[in-house]
C-alpha cells in the first residue's frame, strides 16, 4: 500500500492551513469543537484533515485537545483558586469522577493529591535546590519564534504554531532544540499583559524570508549568549513556575552571582507530543552577570 502523503518541507502550504486550526482550537477550548469545523478552519476535506493533522502533529486531534485541556487544569490544580468541581468543567469533562481518571492516567496522581503536593512547600527544597543549580555557558544561537502574550500557561499555542510550521523532522536529523523566553514577572504583571516568546533553532535548511515568516506571525530571533544558572526540573510545566520560586528565593541570595539583564529562560529537552507530563525534562536558566 502506498504511503497516502508526501513529506513536506517546513513552511508549506500545509503547515500554514494547519496553524490557522491550531491557533482555532486554542481559543475555543472552553466549547465543544467538531472535526468539520477544524477542517473547514484549514480548507481540508474532513475525510483527509484528522489523517492530515496526526502526521504532521504526531498526535491525534483529540490527544492534542486533552493535552491542551489537562496542561490547563494542571495550572489551575497548582494555583489553588478554582474548586475542583470547575476545573473538572473547564477541562471538558461531565463528571469530577472522569476527570479524576484522565487526570491520573496522565500526570500519574489524582488531582487532589497533586494540588496537595504542589500547594506544600518541602522543607528540604532549599537545600535539593542548593546542591541541584550548575552554571553554564551557552553561545548564541539563531531560532525561529512566536511571541505570545498572556498567561505563560498558554504559550503551547505559540510552540504548536512552531511545531506546524516545522513540520515533522526526517529520523536521524539534528534534533532541534526548544526554548521558552519569558520576559514579565508573572507576580507583578497581569496574566493577559504577560510577554513571552516561543523559540526553536533553525532547522537545516530552512529557508523562509523574513517577509514570509511575518505574514505567518513568526520572526527570525536569538537565544542570548550568557553565563546562566541552570536548575533542571523532572515534571509537568505547571510546576515550572515553583521551581522559578525556589531558584530565586534559595539559591540565587546565597550564590554571591548577580542576575544579568535578561529574559528568564526555559529549554524544553524532550517533548510534550510524546511525552508523559511526569517525565518532561526542562532546564530553567537564569542569566548571570559576567
């Protein structure tokens, strides 16, 4: 049987009629969405947009919504502010009992208990964080990105747009490499008005100029060189922002280092489409005076 799609390079005609049902789906997660109107988003026939969509995301429809609806209620979970009945709503689902099993089947605890854990701080987190945080130097390098402004927890729209116009990396390619830059404090700064930028290194040989990539709403950027403080972190990213917490509250008043005038960064070292949010792997990097 022959293979019924072509590999296509990055940039593609495909990718941009993917982005417009991805950038669709993120705002309408709080409402049923059909797989007709998702293809229509795209100007795919139904028949090929599902087929379409998993070879190109690596995920199913589906999958990607629930992924997008727990990474939410994760966030939520960690917050503290929602009642467990509401998260339970927001993420789609009829009953607190069915979301109990999906949110278990995925982060590996019940929500409750993960609220618990998150919402308790470890008498020991000083010091694991004390003996956890290396510096490091990395040079600059050249990615692709998309700002994103509002709550950090919804940059995933900005890295699925990444992820389209990418498109699926031949096997044995140069594994690219995944940052988030987060330019706000979120403590500080309302959640709509939070900036940050999604980011990935440029892919051999892509090729789309400046003027394309703006009319998709991506740029051209740079990580920046730097001495960074790196702590890595073993979990879901809604646990990203605790552990940001901890760096700057244990570790960077006793380091004698001072921070340099940055952006806060984040390296995605494996990936959310094929990952289980327990066993996502993330250096969060602060950027330190020379």
């Amino acid at each position: 049987m022959s293979k019924p799609y072509r590999q296509h390079g990055p940039g593609t005609l495909y990718s941009q009629r993917l982005m417009r049902a991805l950038d669709y789906l993120w705002r309408h997660l709080d409402q049923p969405v059909s797989l007709e109107r998702l293809a229509e988003e795209a100007c795919f026939s139904p028949y090929h947009f599902h087929r379409l969509f998993h070879a190109l995301m690596g995920e199913t429809l589906s999958q990607s919504r629930q992924r997008m609806l727990l990474h939410r209620a994760a966030g939520e979970l960690a917050a503290g502010r929602r009642a467990l009945p509401v998260i339970s709503s927001r993420a789609g689902y009829g009953s607190s009992a069915a979301f109990v099993r999906a949110f278990g089947k995925h982060y590996g605890e019940t929500p409750g208990r993960y609220r618990q854990r998150r919402l308790l701080i470890s008498a020991t987190s000083q010091e694991r964080v004390m003996h956890s945080v290396s510096i490091i130097l990395l040079p600059a390098m050249p990615v692709l990105q998309r700002h994103h402004r509002g709550p950090y927890m919804g940059i995933g729209q900005a890295f699925d747009a990444l992820h389209a116009l990418v498109g699926p990396m031949p096997a044995g390619g140069e594994p690219l490499q995944v940052f988030g830059q987060y330019l706000d404090d979120p403590d500080e700064v309302a959640a709509a008005d939070l900036r940050s930028i999604a980011s990935v290194s440029l892919p051999a040989g892509f090729s789309l100029s400046d003027a394309a990539l703006a009319a998709q709403g991506f740029s051209h950027g740079e990580i920046p060189a730097s001495r960074y403080a790196c702590l890595e972190h073993v979990g879901p990213y809604a646990e990203l922002k605790t552990a940001w917490d901890q760096l700057y509250r244990h570790w960077l008043p006793q380091s004698g280092e001072e921070p340099a005038d940055l952006p806060c960064l984040e390296q995605y070292l494996n990936s959310p489409y094929n990952t289980p949010p327990t066993q996502l792997r993330s250096r969060l990097l602060l950027a330190l005076q020379d």
